[in-house]
C-alpha cells in the first residue's frame, strides 16, 4: 500500500479489530450470555469487511491502474478473482 495516511488508517484498523477480538475471547472465558457475543462477532466483521474494501481501493487505484497503463490486462482478472474471495 503506497499511500502512507491509508496505510496506517488500516494499521489503526487492524489494531482496533485486534482488540476487539480479545474482548471476544473474554467474553467467551466468561461465559458472556451468546446474543452479547454474537453481536461483537459481527462487528468484528463489519470491520474487517471496511479494511478489506480499503485495501481493494488501494489495490484498483495504485497496483491495478499502474498494470493496465503498462499493457498488463490479466491484472483485471487477479482483480476480479480477488474481489469474488473478498465477497464470500
């Protein structure tokens, strides 16, 4: 990732989910009630699906860009292969 302030915005991302999964682990060991639980679950991968669509961002804007400007066309489908993993 070439863009240093997207970069470390994921980084803070990444450490914030970090911590959120710790929590999770905490409240597992404390036999937390499991709607609780699950609602942090899917919190985590709400977040984790936003580092996931920056990156991709990043990905089509700088990697993807520079490959088709230097006649690179399979880089669309890397891309594309990329983004069918990403969705499922």
């Amino acid at each position: 990732m070439k863009d240093q302030a997207k970069k470390q915005a994921v980084l803070k991302s990444l450490r914030r989910i970090e911590g959120q999964v710790r929590g999770l682990q905490s409240m597992v060991e404390e036999d937390r009630y499991c709607i609780d639980v699950l609602i942090q679950v899917q919190a985590v991968r709400a977040a984790l699906t936003q580092v996931g669509l920056a990156v991709l961002e990043q990905h089509a804007k700088g990697c993807v860009t520079h490959a088709v400007q230097q006649g690179n066309s399979e880089i669309i489908d890397e891309m594309l292969d990329a983004i069918k993993k990403f969705m499922r």
